[in-house]
C-alpha cells in the first residue's frame, strides 16, 4: 500500500469517528464543560546543529557535521463536549556531511571522511502525518484514545497504530495510564558506494585502478535477506498528588523490536584486514551487522514541587537497559521562574551517562570473524551534559488576534548538548499556540 492510500485510509477512518462523536452529541442534551471549548492550533518550529569527529557512516571517523529546520503544525478540533480529534503534519529537511559520504567519490573535491561531499545524498526530507482520537467519559474520569501515523523518507517507511486508557480517581489525585503503539517499518537499503558492485545484483562500478594500500579488496559483504522493522512498545503511567504543593509520577516503557535493527548505509572497518584506500577515503569492510532482535526497559520518575507563586521545581530520572548490553542513566532538573503574569523563565540541565553495546568498536576495533559489529558512536559509552533555557509568554484571554486566530501563547528555548566524545549539538526550538473563534 503506497502513501497516498494510507493517509486516505487514515482520513476517511478519521471523519468516521467524526461522525460517530457527532451523533452521540445529538442525543445528550444535558450541558457538560468541553474538554476543549475550542479549535487550537499549534505551529512549532525548529533548527538543529550538530558536529562532531565520529561519524558511523564513515566506519566512527570523520565528521558528524548535520543542520535540520523542522516545521510542525497541530491542529486539536473539538468534536463535542467529550471527543478531540488532533492532527499531526510536520515536515524536517537536513543537510548531512556524513550522510554526504555515502557516496564520499560522487563530489568535486578529493573523496575524505572529514570532509563534506557535494553528492545528492548530503540532503534529504522527512515527513510526517499522525491522526489521534480521544473521548473522555461524562466525569472526566476515564480517558481513551487512538492514533494512525506515517512518515517517509528517502530510504525509509513507517506506518504506526497505537492506543491508550487513563483512569483518574480519589478526586482526581490519583491517575494510572497505559498506552501500546506498533510500528510497521520498511527500509530501502541503501549501502556505502564501494560495496555495491560486490551485492548480489552488482550495482554500479568501481574505480579499482585507483586503489591504494591493499589493491586486492574484497569486502566481507552481502546484502540483507529482509528489510522490515517492526516495533512494539507498552508503557505504565502512575501520577499521585502528595500534597497540594507536591506531585510525584513513576513510569515504565517496554520495547520489542524485530527485523533490520542495522542501518545500511554505516560502515564498519576491521582491524585484521589490510586497509585499502581512494583518494583518502578508507574502503569499507563491511556494514554495520546487529541482531535482528532488541528488548529495551526504561523506569522513572518525576518529582514536581511547588514552590511558591513565581518558582516550581521539576525533577526527572530514569533508568534504562535493554539486552544489547546497555545501561543508562538520566536526570533532570526545570525551575520554571513566573516572572510576570505572562512571562516564565525556563532553565533547565540534564544529565546523562551510558554504557556501551556489546557489539560497539571503534574505527578498526572489530575484526572480520565477528558475528555482530557496529562503530555507531551512539552505542558507545559516553557522557552528556544538556543545559537549556527558555522563555514563554501566556495570554489566557487571546487579546491578541489575527484574523479570527486568538493569540495563546509562545514557547522559545535553547539546549546546548556536550558529549565527552567530541560530539555536541545545540538546538533552538519555538512554539506558537492559537485558538479559533
């Protein structure tokens, strides 16, 4: 089934419920508050700047160099008192030195992992459309919801189902929640330049006249027999009020993936394998080789406590580890500063540690007769630091209009993110919420 036929499966199943939620409307007359009194819409925006010295796409050497500018828009329509239909578009373009160097020989200029090729595959588009549907019951106690996704990309398809139930009770001090989302997903395979003539189809040509070093390269590589993901994930909320200045909440999230867990495109190098060369880019040994098989465990817990009317203190940790070897830990801390009645200052650090996966070696730490092999970086062990700031502007009665669009609120923050692996990134995120008359 090609896209175009999922999102109009997804749209008529959406207006279906539509029309559902608009005929019990009809038949209750008895006034009720809204659960959203009216069409909201939020446009969110971002762009996205990374580097770094450990490329996977050049076997863990070379640079990490990538910006993005995403663009999303959320639009949460009230059908009546009791239902929301909510629709997700967004859109994200990158442009990628590393990814540029999945064909490193496709450019003007010497082929070399730290630098940039000016191919076609140094830039790219995703895409994105999620529709959800959620009911609440006449007591605002019991909470239901579904959702349909799809996002592609160049080499890449997903399609996502998933739903959720909360229950609030004890005066709504007490919430429990649990939410499970599948994933059907397809690659298209796409592997590093030099090692297409040596597939079972033998794509492309091959310079071997120009190789340096050792002239006699033979790649220990075949294509995958199957490109298809699935991934399935169950998670367990626990919200309670302690006292009417403190909530805590603890969660946990299971995952289970299945299928090509490996990304094409990453090469991997092996250290008892005599190295060869073009220009001054290292032909790969192989590609990244992972099992076909993931089971990840996440628990945490927040700790949100307030202060006063102007200062609220959030705190977060989380403990994750799956059957790949890795262990990781995350805390958080926000202190929300309500400066004026509109105005809310946000800093906010995080921290993270992990360790690494089994399968993780450096450039030219894996060797040939390895069964599993990868030299992604974010598999490795590595510390982070996060450190962030925001501010928001709040208008609850939309002075502010636009035609017939009220004005809510605007939400900017900034994250500068520091790995001990030379890798950082910073990120500026911008959100602008509307109401329609």
């Amino acid at each position: 089934m090609n896209s175009f036929k999922i999102i109009f499966t997804t749209g008529l199943f959406l207006l279906s419920l539509s029309a559902i939620a608009q005929k019990a409307q009809d038949s209750t007359k008895v006034y009720k508050k809204r659960v959203l009194e009216t069409t909201e819409i939020d446009f969110l925006t971002s762009y996205y700047a990374q580097d770094g010295d450990n490329a996977a796409v050049s076997g863990g050497i070379g640079t990490e160099e990538l910006t993005d500018i995403t663009g999303t828009f959320v639009i949460s329509i009230p059908l009546n008192e009791d239902d929301v239909l909510t629709i997700d578009a967004g859109v994200s373009a990158y442009t990628s030195a590393s990814s540029s160097n999945v064909n490193p020989f496709d450019g003007r200029q010497p082929a070399d992992p730290f630098v940039a090729s000016s191919g076609a595959s140094q830039a790219d588009t995703w895409a994105n459309l999620t529709g959800s549907y959620s009911h609440s019951s006449d007591d605002r106690n019991d909470i239901s919801s579904i959702k349909v996704s799809v996002s592609t990309e160049y080499d890449y398809f997903s399609l996502g189902f998933g739903g959720g139930y909360t229950k609030l009770f004890n005066e709504k001090n007490t919430e429990l929640s649990i939410n499970a989302n599948v994933f059907i997903d397809k690659w298209n395979a796409i592997y590093p330049s030099e090692l297409r003539p040596f597939g079972a189809n033998g794509i492309g040509s091959f310079r071997t006249s120009e190789i340096t070093g050792n002239t006699n390269y033979s790649p220990n590589f075949t294509e995958f027999d199957s490109e298809g993901r699935n991934t399935y994930s169950l998670g367990l909320g626990f919200s309670q009020i302690l006292h009417k200045n403190l909530q805590g909440s603890l969660a946990l999230d299971v995952v289970q993936q299945q299928g090509l867990l490996s990304t094409p495109f990453q090469r991997v190098y092996f250290g008892d394998v005599d190295d060869s060369f073009i220009e001054n880019f290292h032909l790969a040994d192989d590609i990244e080789r992972l099992p076909d098989s993931r089971l990840k465990i996440a628990v945490g817990g927040r700790l949100n406590w307030y202060l006063n009317e102007i200062v609220t203190i959030r705190t977060f940790y989380r403990y994750y580890f799956d059957n790949w070897g890795i262990n990781s830990h995350t805390a958080s801390i926000e202190m929300p500063i309500k400066i004026t009645d509109k105005f809310t200052l946000y800093p906010s650090y995080r921290f993270y540690n992990q360790t690494a996966a089994d399968y993780f070696n450096p450039y030219e730490g894996a060797v040939s007769t390895d069964a599993f092999y990868t030299s992604d970086y974010d598999l490795s062990e590595y510390t982070a630091n996060q450190y962030g700031f925001g501010i928001s502007y709040t208008d609850i009665f939309t002075k502010m209009r636009i035609w017939k669009l009220g004005f809510k609120s605007i939400d900017l923050k900034f994250y500068q993110y520091d790995r001990d692996t030379t890798f950082s990134s910073s990120i500026i995120t911008a959100g602008f919420k509307f109401e329609i008359d």
